[in-house]
C-alpha cells in the first residue's frame, strides 16, 4: 500500500502549499492529493507542485463534475498531466446536493446517470480521441491537442454500489472518504474489482482517505473534528455511508490514538485490500508533528 498525503487547499498560500509537498517528498511519502474548495483551483495547484517537486505523484480529490464541461475538464487536466512530467491524477466525483444546487444553482438529478454519461465523453478526451457524445444530461463534440501529455489516471469519489460500478467499469479506480478498513474490505473492494472485471478492465486503484492523530486524547481531537466538519455527516452519501457502518458522525472515523493504535489501523487499510492510503494529520500542532514522525519511521 502506497502512502500519500491529503492536502486542504483552504487557507494557505501556493507557496506554502507547495512546502508542504516538498515536505511530504522528503519524508518519503509517495503522493500529494488536493482537494477542491471554494479557494485556489486544486489541478492548476497540483500541476504547479509536481513542476516544483518532481518525483511524486500530484492529484485531486476531488474535483466536482457539474460545474465543469467535460471538454473544459479534458484540456485543464491534460494541461496539468504535461506540467507535471505526467505525474497527474484526476480525481472528481458529483459532490453533493446541497454544494451543486445552493452554491451553483444546477439540478442534481440522478447524479449516477450523470456521472456516467460524464465519463462516456471524458475519458475519450483524456486520450486524445474526437468524441461526439450525446447523451440526456450532456453533449460534447471535439477533441483536445495537449502534445507531450499522457492520458492521466482518473479516479472516481465511489461510495454507494451504484457509483462503484461505474467506477469500476469506467474508471481507473476510486477516492473513498470516512470509510473504516471493514467498510474497504467488505464493501469498497469486492464491488468495484467486481466491476472491472467484468468489464474487462484492470484490478481498480482504492485510494482511501483518512485523517490521523497520534495522541494521548483521542476523544478531544475527534470532538474538535466533530465541531468543524460535523455538517459533512448531513450529506447524503455520507449519511448512508456512515449508517453502513453504525456511525452517526464523521468524527467516529478519525483514527486517533498512540503509535501502536495508528499503525495497527494503517495496517488493517492494507489487509482490507486498499492500494493507497492520504493521510491528513489532525489534532494539534505537536500532534501532526507526532504522527509525521511515525508515518516517516
């Protein structure tokens, strides 16, 4: 299992941001994924990193998909691939209701059937192909020239047996948030590699996301969690996700505890089957530091 770091884009400056890759590189982590915020654009961020940090792989998790053209996509993403010397991966997902209706006022409707029809005309565009798709939700027709640039890994944000099938059909793989190693092994897993293999398709990628505190007050830093990101668990998708699991908050899924705890469960990640794990370090500033220091040992 390959481990990166998880990114917040919010708040900082490019400069610092790109610190923070240059760090994770030198700590030997393989991977430095942004997420995507009402702040700096993550695949512009991404691209600009990989050109200062060469040697680790950049990415997003995630990119919404209503908001942006799959042609406008394809050329930002193809930009950003022959920036970094290829070392780019697309994440993007559909978000959620409530960001894509209130914040951008477009419809969420059927947000599968969307996603699907996104992916039948993105992914011919990443590869260089002139595509001419029609489809209920979308139309695209052109082709985008990126010279130098190959087709970059797509990931698709997959929680629900719906989504995984078609990111398993379709995608490279996925990006999972707040799912504990059971909900990977048990549910993740065996339905989108079901899914690529019977599309004929190579075993997907399962990149799971999970925010980490090594600490002697574990309850403290999953309630300071709960305070800040208590809202995510009204989402629908989280919502179900979390009931899978038998948890109310997203607060319940940080992994907070001693050395032994953390690695224990960065263990389990692997024996669940996940490919990759970005780790966000949480708690106080002493307590990112501590658990830096372990992932680094």
């Amino acid at each position: 299992m390959r481990l990166g770091v998880f990114l917040n884009s919010g708040g900082e400056s490019v400069d610092s941001l790109i610190g923070r890759v240059r760090d994770a590189k030198a700590a030997g982590f393989d991977s430095a994924f942004f997420n995507q915020l009402t702040a700096w654009d993550a695949i512009t961020v991404a691209a600009l990193a990989a050109r200062e940090v060469p040697g680790i792989e950049v990415g997003t998790a995630v990119v919404p998909t209503y908001p942006r053209h799959p042609l406008a996509l394809a050329g930002q993403a193809l930009t950003a691939q022959a920036i970094s010397g290829n070392s780019f991966t697309l994440g993007l997902g559909p978000s959620h209701r409530e960001i894509i209706e209130g914040a951008y006022g477009l419809s969420y409707d059927r947000p599968a059937r969307h996603v699907r029809e996104y992916l039948s005309a993105l992914i011919p565009l990443l590869r260089g192909e002139a595509v001419e798709y029609r489809g209920e939700t979308l139309s695209a027709a052109g082709q985008v020239d990126t010279p130098g640039a190959s087709t970059p890994p797509v990931l698709l944000s997959a929680l629900g047996p719906a989504m995984l099938r078609i990111a398993g059909e379709l995608a490279d793989g996925t990006v999972t948030v707040w799912a504990g190693a059971q909900t990977i092994a048990e549910h993740i897993v065996p339905r989108i590699t079901e899914a690529a293999r019977a599309a004929g398709r190579p075993s997907p990628r399962v990149v799971v996301s999970a925010m980490l505190a090594t600490t002697d007050e574990p309850e403290r830093v999953r309630s300071e969690i709960g305070a800040a990101l208590g809202y995510a668990a009204n989402f629908a998708s989280y919502r179900t996700l979390l009931e899978r699991q038998g948890l109310s908050g997203v607060h319940e899924t940080v992994i907070a505890g001693d050395e032994h705890t953390v690695e224990r469960a960065i263990s389990s990640y692997a024996d669940a089957g996940a490919t990759d794990l970005l780790v966000s370090p949480v708690g106080n500033e002493q307590e990112q530091a501590r658990t830096l220091d372990l992932l680094r040992r």
